[in-house]
C-alpha cells in the first residue's frame, strides 16, 4: 500500500514506552532488535503514522509517534502483538513479554516534543549503557545529528533509517539544523526539571533501565 504524502500535523504526537513484564529482555539478540523494526515497517503498510524519534533499550523501548487518521492504540496493538508472538516462538518462551499496556503522554506543544526527543536518546548514557548518545546504535539520534553518512550504517542503522522522519525535529532549528539539535541534547544547560516531569506523566523511575 502506498504511503500517502506527508501532511504536517494531521493527527496527534505521542511519547510511547512499552516495557518488558518483570523487566525481562524485550530483545535478546540483534536479530530481535531488525525484527522490531520491520514491524513497525510492516505496521506503516497498514496505518499512516511518523516515528520521529526511537530508543530501543534492553527491557523497553521509547518512541515519538504522530498519528494520522487511525487511533494509536490500533498501532500499537499491531506492533507489540506481532513483535511479541515471534519473540515468544524464536527464543521458546510463553506468556506475555510486555507488562500490560502501553504508556502513552500527549505531546501538546514543540517545546515538549523536542524535550521528550532528547530524552529518549539519552536513555542509554542515564542507563551507563554509553558515555555518548551517538554511540548507541539502537536509536535514531545518529540520523538526527547527522551521522549515518559517515559512521558503519550496518543493518540497524538502515533498519532506523527506513522508519524514521527527521523532517519535523529539523525544521524546528535553523541553519545547520543537525548540530543545533546535538547541541541541545548534549549541552550543559540543565534539564532537570522537563526530565522530571517526563518520568512523570511516563510513570518511569531508575528502576526500568537496565540491569
């Protein structure tokens, strides 16, 4: 199916997180983490929707998500329900994988948009998983700051790549939009404060990253 042209701002944008249940591995391998990914590939054939930004971590995963004309739940059923059933078959597991449902916050304004941005690509250095976003590969923050081209791709990489729409975070900066962006997720202007309520209204604490 054709995906149709991209319209600013048809529906809404949402901070999703869906976590593993009792903090169990969501991927075990590389081979999970591509899988993942063609699902929600897989998922855009069938809804219209935008991925803006994307941190898949070990136990949970972080994705900004705009939606068109289809209600995010549908979405997000589609992916976790796919995802789950061949997570289940290949690593001979049963049961859930993901604790309940979703979480999801309503993005209402870009100043949020751009903080929950930033805070789902450094959900890997809080979890001392890197010293640096872009050294964790199993998120978009190299395509945002402008680093596919000259970092090894690999299959994740372009897996990202294929879901991913910088165009909303890049056209909030101006000139030289991609080293606007990694100034403000990795400068040295305190955030606290939006992070905190991020935890917050994402019901999150330092109990879910991983161990």
């Amino acid at each position: 199916m054709p995906r149709k042209k991209r319209i600013w701002y048809p529906g809404a944008t949402y901070h999703v997180m869906s976590r593993g249940n009792r903090r169990m591995a969501i991927y075990k391998d590389e081979e999970d983490y591509l899988y993942f990914l063609d699902v929600i590939k897989m998922t855009r054939e069938i809804y219209d929707f935008w991925i803006h930004s994307i941190c898949m971590m070990t136990n949970h995963y972080h994705m900004e998500i705009e939606t068109a004309d289809v209600e995010l739940w549908r979405i997000m059923q589609k992916i976790n329900s796919i995802y789950a059933g061949k997570f289940n078959l290949e690593h001979n597991c049963s049961g859930h994988l993901f604790e309940g449902r979703y979480t999801a916050c309503l993005i209402e304004d870009e100043g949020y948009f751009l903080e929950v941005s930033r805070y789902i690509h450094l959900n890997p250095v809080k979890a001392k998983m890197v010293r640096e976003p872009i050294d964790y590969k199993y998120s978009s923050y190299s395509m945002l700051v402008g680093k596919r081209e000259s970092r090894p791709q690999g299959k994740v990489g372009r897996a990202i790549a294929e879901i991913v729409d910088t165009e909303r975070i890049m056209s909030i900066f101006g000139e030289d939009p991609h080293e606007h962006y990694r100034k403000f997720v990795e400068g040295r202007i305190s955030h606290e404060e939006q992070e905190m309520q991020i935890m917050k209204d994402m019901k999150e604490n330092e109990l879910w990253l991983p161990e």
